[in-house]
C-alpha cells in the first residue's frame, strides 16, 4: 500500500477480531471457508463460502461472531487512486465501490464459475514474479475489477436481493434508530428509557448480535460521516457540526486516534 497501489493477504488463521473500524484503502474481501458475520455500517450480513464484500473508504466495518473456527479467506486492500489510473473515460472500474442505489448490498455471492474465475486472477495476480510482471498484475487486475463490476451491474438489472443476517429484531430497530439520529446525541441511557430495555440488556444484546459495543459502533459510524463529508469538500467546522460529537476536542482526538492524521489534514489530502 506504501506505493498507492493494492495489497493482497490470503489469511487462514484466526487473528483477535478487530472492533468497527475505518480505513483509507477500499477493501475487497472474498470468503472461502464462511462461517462468520459481517457489520458493515448499519448492515449485517451472513458469511457463505464464496461471497465477496465490497467495502469503501468511508464505511465502517468488523467481523462479528469470530471463534476458533478456521476461517479461511483472500483481503485486498486498494488505494483509491490506483483504480482510477486503471480506468477509463468510458469505464469506472471503481463503480462497484461508489455507485450504489437504494437497497444495495455489500456481498456479492459469486456462482461456481465467477468464484474459479476470480480466483485465477488472484494466483495470476500474486504469482506474477518473471518478466514484465508488473504488466501482468495490473492487467490481472483490471481484469478482477471488470468482473466484479460486472456481477455488481448483473444484480442491478436483475433487481436481486440478498437478505441481511437473521439476528434479533430489537437490535435491528436500535441499529437503525441510531443511524437516524447519528449526528445528534446517543447514549446508552437514552436508547434503554427510547426501547424500554435495561441498559445491561440493552447493551448485551447489540454486543451479541454485533460483535461490537453501542459506544464503539457510535463512534466508528460518526467517523465514517466525517471521512465521507470531508471527502466531498465539506469544512473541518461543518464537519464537527454534522457527525454528532458533543464538542470539537472530542471529534479532533478520536478522528486522528482512529483515522492517523487530523481532520484538516485528511481534508486537505482528499481534495489535493
């Protein structure tokens, strides 16, 4: 990722799960074994073996549901404007990752053939090491990408839907009852006296269903608005205003603990 390029990592062991994070490259992540749920920003999905995730910058994101299983799976991590240099004026290979219509879903579940398919590029892609190997893997690359964009815009036409994980329907109120009200404030307290639930009930049951606590899924979605506003030229003021944190110190520590540089310094990058 150093040379703005991508990354790809084919992970068989079972690292600590992450909590609801964000990060600055685009990620495609392809399960082999399943066996896990994804959150990604106030969706939950189910893990099946060969399902493909498309994840942008600005979401946030983590596996819930992590055991001692085995869990076999491909990560690419892709800089943004490596994409951009491999398209074209007629074709945004970056399409999957940004044009999305209502009700779209992040999983992909690939067909037998699309799974073989994209798993020969991947060993064309990292087993690229002779002579003009580079060509080889930025043309493997492209390919990957048109396909993905492919079954993106097949699902599109078809109008399929792929259900979202089957987990407890209070949860899935909460969920959404906090991504309505994100930019003002959320607490735990208030959420219990708005659902009519104890706090500890309330509290363990989103860490069942979720994998994460309310505080931290909070946090990371209020960092996710902010990337996103910033992204598309929005004032660090306006910024604040919008992502619901009770006061500036506050937004200013947690987004550059979480994101690695300050919030002007990241708008200024996005927008150079």
């Amino acid at each position: 990722m150093n040379s703005e390029t991508f990354a790809v990592a084919h992970l068989y062991k079972e690292e600590k799960a992450m909590d609801m994070h964000v990060h600055d490259c685009l990620e495609i992540y392809y399960s082999i074994s399943g066996g896990r749920q994804f959150l990604i920003d106030n969706k939950l999905y189910n893990i099946s073996p060969g399902d493909l995730f498309i994840i942008n910058q600005y979401e946030s994101h983590c596996l819930t549901q992590v055991d001692k299983m085995v869990h076999e799976r491909i990560v690419i991590s892709v800089h943004p404007d490596f994409i951009k240099a491999l398209s074209t004026e007629e074709t945004n290979l970056g399409a999957c990752f940004t044009e999305r219509g209502p009700g779209f879903s992040h999983r992909l579940s690939l067909s037998k053939e699309q799974q073989q398919r994209f798993l020969y590029l991947i060993n064309k892609i990292t087993g690229a090491n002779d002579y003009a190997h580079d060509v080889i893997e930025r043309a493997a690359f492209a390919e990957m990408l048109i396909l993905i964009n492919s079954v993106c815009m097949k699902t599109e036409e078809e109008k399929e839907t792929y259900p979202v994980g089957k987990y407890n329907r209070q949860v899935d109120e909460i969920l959404a009852y906090i991504n309505r009200n994100i930019s003002g404030p959320i607490s735990v307290a208030a959420l219990s006296e708005k659902f009519f639930l104890s706090e500890s009930y309330i509290c363990r049951i989103f860490k069942a269903a979720t994998g994460t606590t309310i505080t931290k899924y909070v946090t990371a979605r209020r960092i996710t608005i902010a990337k996103a506003m910033l992204g598309e030229g929005k004032s660090v003021g306006e910024t604040f205003e919008q992502s619901g944190f009770a006061d500036y110190s506050s937004f200013f520590k947690v987004f550059t603990k979480t994101v690695g540089i300050s919030p002007k310094k990241y708008a200024q990058y996005s927008n150079s």
